[in-house]
C-alpha cells in the first residue's frame, strides 16, 4: 500500500522522473456536467477542479514513467480539510509515491475575493497536517529538499534562517546532487506586483548556499507561469498553475488568458544531470 509522503524513491534504471504541478487552487469538488455549466455563471472553482484532473490525467498518460509526484503549494483556495482529503484521495489513486508543500493559500484565507487583489483582507489559518516542510526525499544520486515557505496571514513567502541551517545541515551531510522544492520564488520574475511577494531573506539564503556546488535545481509554484531562471550554477524553475494563469513581465496583476494550465516534468539523471520542460493541457 502506498504510504505518505514519499521519502525514498527506487527506480529500475537509476533515474528519477518528477511531475510537479502547483496552484491547483480547489474551493470544492464541482462534477462537470452540462447541467452544472447551465446553472453557474461563475465557473472557477469547476474549471480548476477539472483542469486539475485533466492535468494529472494527461501527464500520467504522456509515454514517460513518473517516479515521484511533488506538489508545490497552493493546494487549495478555501482551507477546508474536506478539499484536501479530495486531492489527497485522487494522489493515492495514482499509485505513484508523492508529497506536498504548503502555499500562502494553505495558510491564509481571503476574504471578499470580488474586490481588486491589493484590498483583500486575509485570515490565517493552519496548515493541513499532511504539508510537509523540511522534508527530505532520498534517491541513489539525488536528493530532494521541501521546505515551507508559507506565512500564515500573508501573500509573501519567507525563507526562515531556521531553514537555511537545516537546508546547510543536509547540504554538508550529503554531497549527491540536490534540488530543493518551495512555494514562493527566490528569484524576481521581472514583474513588480509578484515581486511584491517574493520570499523573504533570498539574499542570505542564497549567500549561505555558495559552497554546495552540488545544489543544483531549484522548483516553485506561486507565479502561474514558466520561467527559468540561473544563479550560482543553480538552475531555478518557476511552473505554471493547473489552473488560471499570470501574465508574465506585468508590474501589475493580470491574468494569462491565452496560456493553458501546465505541469512540469524533471528527469534527474544518475550523473547529476537534468531535464525539465512545460507541458501544457490539451484542448
């Protein structure tokens, strides 16, 4: 039986294949059906819930083995166990080991969403128990790194200098390769309003992470959209949501309506080595 979270990953030819999708942003669990279009106008918690689905569907059908499910945050847009217990059943029926991270969402509801982004008030909540944070997922050349970086309350992220030791503990511990998954962006997308809510206290992580040349990806969710991003050697991969999309290189907030939800693949090879591209829903 499949157990949760993944921690250690086998595989037949020594490399590992990760599908990170993010943002999947779920209210509800909304069947699509004819009659549920009829009598909504206001379609967005059916159109992520279903293109979430979709996402996933599609990906494990691609002709590409998938090792390992990382999802990067923002599970959910209302924090209610029932929507998690949802996703989490769907992940389990997959029958691939898989692990989840926790977004500014999962800590923070909004409160009178109709109005523009910067006047929503916003709550805090807990995160769901089955969020990991400093977790660690062991392979035979590769290490995977999750960390945290919600703030309950707030929309910014934050790189605690409590993670950045435990991050330099694992990093002299182990020399395999690494790549570290996160919500929030560590690296300015060019675009001031969700600049606004990078993570907090990059400089000293990144100035911490100097010596471990063997640091080597770095994934987020969190801006809706592909970029890529290089420092130090290290290769950083923003990924778009399952569900809306951001604009990129906007200084203010604007969705993407010409850009489908997306899901990113990663071969991690066993001389250190990898892979990544975007793959985008089918319509």
């Amino acid at each position: 039986m499949l157990s949760y979270p993944a921690r250690r990953i086998y595989t037949p030819d020594e490399h590992v294949n990760v599908l990170q999708i993010t943002d999947l942003h779920l209210s509800a669990h909304y069947p699509i059906t004819s009659s549920t279009i009829a009598q909504n106008d206001d379609l967005t918690d059916s159109i992520c819930q279903e293109n979430f689905e979709a996402s996933l569907r599609q990906a494990l059908n691609e002709d590409i083995r998938c090792d390992l499910i990382l999802v990067t945050g923002d599970l959910v847009s209302q924090v209610e166990p029932a929507i998690y217990d949802h996703i989490f059943k769907i992940l389990k029926a997959t029958n691939i080991p898989f692990a989840c991270i926790a977004g500014n969402h999962d800590v923070t509801d909004e409160i009178v969403t109709e109005v523009p982004f910067f006047q929503r008030e916003t709550i805090a909540q807990a995160a769901d128990e089955r969020l990991l944070s400093r977790h660690v997922i062991d392979t035979d050349y590769w290490q995977l790194l999750l960390l945290d970086s919600a703030i309950p309350g707030k929309v910014a992220g934050e790189v605690t200098d409590t993670d950045i030791d435990w991050l330099c503990e694992q990093l002299t511990a182990d020399d395999k390769p690494a790549l570290i998954a996160i919500h929030h962006h560590v690296l300015p997308m060019r675009s001031d309003w969700i600049d606004a809510h990078i993570a907090e206290n990059t400089e000293s992580f990144w100035q911490r992470m100097v010596p471990f040349d063997h640091l080597r990806v770095i994934i987020s969710g969190h801006t809706h959209q592909e970029q890529v991003r290089y420092r130090q050697g290290v290769t950083v991969y923003s990924t778009p949501s399952t569900c809306y999309q951001f604009e990129p290189y906007k200084d203010d907030f604007t969705y993407d309506h010409d850009a489908n939800p997306g899901y990113r693949w990663l071969q991690l090879a066993n001389n250190g080595q990898v892979a990544s591209w975007v793959k985008r829903l089918d319509t």
